[in-house]
C-alpha cells in the first residue's frame, strides 16, 4: 500500500500544482474562459488522462526517473527560449530545435536501454510514454509558474503575437498563450514518446540479436 501512495504521489504532486496554477490564472483571468474554452478543456482532461495512465501502467524507479530527466529537459528549453535574449531569429529557432532534438533522442534512449535490460520493447514503449507523462506535467508547471513570477518578462517576450491586441490586459494573453501551448504538448509529447521509443526499442531489439548471433 505505501509503495502505492509513492508512485501515484509521484504524479499527484506536480498535477495538483499545475490545476492550482491554471485554476487560479482563470479565477484572475476570466476572459481566457471565455477565449479559449476548448482549450481549457483539452488541458485539463490531459491532467486527469495523464494521472489514469499513470496509476495503470504503475511506473518503476527507472521510468520516474526517465520522467524527471525529460522535465529536466523541458525545463532547460523553456528556460533557454524565454529568459536568454538571442540576437536573431534564427537563432532562437536553432536552439530550440537543438533542445528538442535532445528531448526526442531521451526517449529513444530510455525506451533501448528498458528494452536492452529486459528483452521487451513493450517494456521499452511504457518507459517512454511514462516519461513523457511526468516530464510533460514539469514542464507546464514551469511554464505556468513563469508566467506567475516573471510577467513582465513574458509580456514584453509576447507583445505583437498573434492575438495580443484582442486582449486589454496583457497578463491575461500571456496566460492564454500558456494554455494554447499546453493544449498541444499534452496531446504531442506521449505521441511523440511512442515513435522515438518504438525507435528506440527497435534498435535495442537489434543489438540484442547481433550479440544472440555471435
């Protein structure tokens, strides 16, 4: 039973953050209700989808900390894109896919090196796919938070996006621009984590029959 209560706390801890988060920048922010209702909807049904995954797949040590590796990641992008003020463009772009490139090859890693230990890829494919779980849920924690302490700095970084002027209240649009972000990545990230963790198994699954053959 503890055993139990840590891996679901696991998950609990930071979705209970996040719907604190979110909640409170609606309750501070209604007109983003109103703005972006599915959205909303799509974000905090992920929560809820993301803490059942969670509790069915009953994630070991090495997936946790697969998960906390890819919020690690998530974290050092968001931080490098919003907080590090490049000269151009392109600049920001390269970076930002160097990130990302780092974070879909985590998961090819974490799902060869599950499959290389077991001789399972569906071992592979869950480790990946947990990670992706909490790393995801970190990573809109941050985002949030961010938007909380650093305002100004999110709002001199979003002046002149699309949508910006809709709002009177520039704080609002940034917390409306989180939620659009966020829509996304719930729905991409475990998507993603299954292709770069079916690659990921693949490979392994080849090692281990090259050293079966030797």
């Amino acid at each position: 039973m503890e055993n139990k209560r840590v891996y679901i706390s696991n998950i609990l801890v930071p979705a209970i953050l996040l719907i604190g988060l979110t909640i409170t920048s609606l309750l501070d922010y209604p007109v983003i209700l109103d703005k972006s209702k599915w959205t909303i909807f799509i974000v905090f049904a992920a929560i809820l989808g993301y803490i059942v995954f969670w509790i069915f797949l009953k994630p070991d040590r090495y997936s946790k900390n697969g998960g906390l590796l890819i919020g690690l990641l998530f974290i050092v992008n968001i931080s490098i894109e919003e907080f590090i003020n490049w000269q151009t463009k392109n600049s920001t772009l390269v970076s930002t896919l160097i990130m990302m490139f780092l974070i879909f090859i985590t998961f090819s890693f974490i799902s060869g090196i599950k499959t290389l230990k077991t001789g399972n890829i569906i071992n592979g494919l869950k480790s990946s796919l947990i990670s992706a779980l909490l790393g995801t849920i970190i990573a809109l924690c941050f985002g949030f938070l961010i938007n909380c302490v650093f305002a100004e700095r999110m709002i001199f970084i979003l002046k002149g996006y699309p949508g910006y002027n809709e709002f009177v209240n520039p704080k609002a649009f940034i917390f409306y621009n989180a939620f659009d972000n966020a829509s996304s990545h719930v729905i991409i990230a475990p998507i993603i984590s299954i292709i770069m963790g079916l690659l990921g198994g693949l490979i392994a699954l080849f090692i281990l029959k090259l050293r079966k053959g030797r």
